[in-house]
C-alpha cells in the first residue's frame, strides 16, 4: 500500500520510514508537496493539529484510510472522510509509550515546582546548601481531571508515590477500575470545583473539545486551595490562561507546571514563558523513544490490516 506520512517531522524521518514500511511503499509530505503526493496515496498519516482540507481529501480518490500518530482527532476533518468513505484511526495513548512519556513529564513538573528546582541550582551554584525546603508528593493529596487512559497512567504512578489520589471525570467508572487505577475519591465533572479543595496538586488530563475549552478558568482557580499547584499535560484550550496568570499573580496557585499552551508554538509575548511560578516543556510528554517504537508498529500493525481487508484498529466511527 502507499503510505503517505504528513508534517515536516516525518520528511525528516524520510529514508527510515521507507525501510521500517516493510511490504508498503512509504513516502513523506510536507505542506509545500502534500497536494501533489496525496493523489496517489492509499493511507495518510497525520500528526494531531496538522490539517487536511475538504478540498485535499476530495482530491485523494485513493485514499481508504487517514491514521492519527496520536491519540488525539486534532486536525481531522470527521465530517468529509466519512462522506467520503474515508476510514479514520488514532492511535491509542495507553500501551504505546504515548500516555506513558506523558505521565512521566506530569510528574516531571511536579518535582520540578514543588522541589523548587530553579532556586535549588542557584543555591548549589552559589554554594547555599540544604536550602530550599521542598515540597514533598508523599502524602500529598492530587486531584487528576480525566481518567481516560493517559488520566489513570497519571493516577496509578501517583499513588505508587504515597500520594492520595482523587479523580474526576465526564463519565462514570466502576468502583474496581476506579481502584485497580489508585483513586481513592471520584467525583463527576459537573463537581470540579468540589472535588480540587484540599488537593496540593491539580492535574488536567482531559480530553479537549468544545465542552471542555476554558474549564480551568477563573471559578476553577478560585476554588483551588491556596499554595497548590496546576499541571497541565493534555491540551492548552483546556485552560483560560488569563485566569491562570491571575492565579499565579494573586499567589492563589504556587506554581504551574505547563507541557501544552493554549498557541503552539506560543507567541513570543505570552507572559507565562517569562513567569517566576511557572515550569514549561515543549510540548514533549509524549516524544520519547519508547512511543516513537511503539506509536509506529501500531500504525503499520493497522496499515497491513487494511491491505488484508481486516478490521481496523481504533477506527472512530
């Protein structure tokens, strides 16, 4: 089959995809060549947030499948693949390494706020020792705001840690799944503000769309306890960044540790880049070695499937 990955990163990835396609014809697009190679293609590939046009998918005739690297539908036009015939496919995040890096850079910004890392390198650098006083997770109470699979590889790993772990999410989970994934406490979405007093930690694992942009606003940081933290590793819409920098500016928050933005890449004037409380990463939760692997032999596990006229691997529908 001729397999058409989309976004600069795969081009640079060219030569190695051609040779892990074993038995299919791989090759690479950027935006300036995704017109012209996307006649011919059978699959495409796409990053999340990397759109494809009505227009472009009308054009593709041969086109049977467009597979998500990820986990998220960013950038997926649902609406045309399906008047088109089009199959559409994420790769699950749980299993692959992707909700795995994820949870790891999650627990990342957790050490890094309440451990205090930045004055901590400049205490060591200026030879001021044992100083600062951290915070520490054992103990501590998080609350974890979606308990899909990237949520409860977060809340398992928590508690593994000694922490008290709450959960919240849009549907409800039985009482074994809530206990075999360490929450202790599960509260529906419609009770966010009830369920984060007394939490040190805040975590927001949410899934995004239109019912969830901004819900990390001004009365979710109103109703958080003051001197806690605010991690988020799912999506930047989720999150109303005016109220954060007012939560963060009143000291209702301590610190927010930040791998997603609401703009990617952010715009140079966007204050939270600059701010004294604030821990960012690039958007690399879930960029590791182990998801890159993991992430592909799924997606060339789905594409053989296709060429056999099998069912699809996590096909929307």
């Amino acid at each position: 089959m001729k397999v058409l990955f989309y976004s600069k990163e795969f081009v640079k990835l060219h030569d190695s995809l051609q040779e892990w396609m074993k038995g299919h014809e791989a090759d690479t697009a950027d935006e300036g060549t995704l017109r012209e190679k996307i006649a011919d293609a059978e699959v495409l590939v796409t990053r999340p947030g990397a759109p494809v046009s009505a227009e472009l998918l009308r054009a593709a005739s041969k086109l049977r499948l467009q597979q998500q690297w990820g986990a998220g539908l960013e950038g997926i036009d649902l609406k045309t693949c399906q008047a088109l015939g089009i199959a559409v496919c994420n790769t699950p995040s749980r299993g692959t390494g992707n909700a795995e890096g994820v949870a790891e850079v999650a627990l990342l910004h957790m050490l890094l706020l309440g451990r205090k890392y930045a004055l901590a390198q400049e205490n060591a650098r200026t030879g001021r020792m044992f100083s600062p006083r951290g915070v520490s997770l054992w103990r501590k109470m998080a609350c974890v705001v979606g308990l899909g699979n990237l949520g409860r590889t977060i809340t398992e790993r928590l508690a593994a840690l000694g922490m008290v772990v709450r959960g919240v999410n849009r549907g409800s989970l039985d009482a074994a799944r809530l206990e075999s994934a360490g929450v202790r406490e599960f509260f529906p979405l419609s009770h966010l503000k009830e369920a984060v007093p007394g939490c040190r930690f805040v975590i927001a694992a949410l899934a995004y769309s239109e019912e969830t942009r901004g819900i990390f606003g001004e009365a979710f940081f109103r109703a958080t306890d003051k001197g806690s933290f605010f991690i988020n590793v799912a999506r930047g819409g989720l999150v109303d960044e005016t109220a954060l920098l007012r939560a963060l500016d009143e000291k209702r928050l301590a610190g927010a540790g930040l791998d997603v933005l609401a703009d990617e890449p952010p715009l140079p004037s966007n204050p939270l880049l600059r701010h004294p409380a604030v821990t960012l990463t690039p958007h690399i939760g879930g960029n590791t070695d182990e998801s890159a692997q993991g992430i592909f032999e799924f997606i060339q596990v789905n594409v053989d499937r296709l060429s056999r006229g099998e069912a699809l691997l996590a096909l929307q529908k």
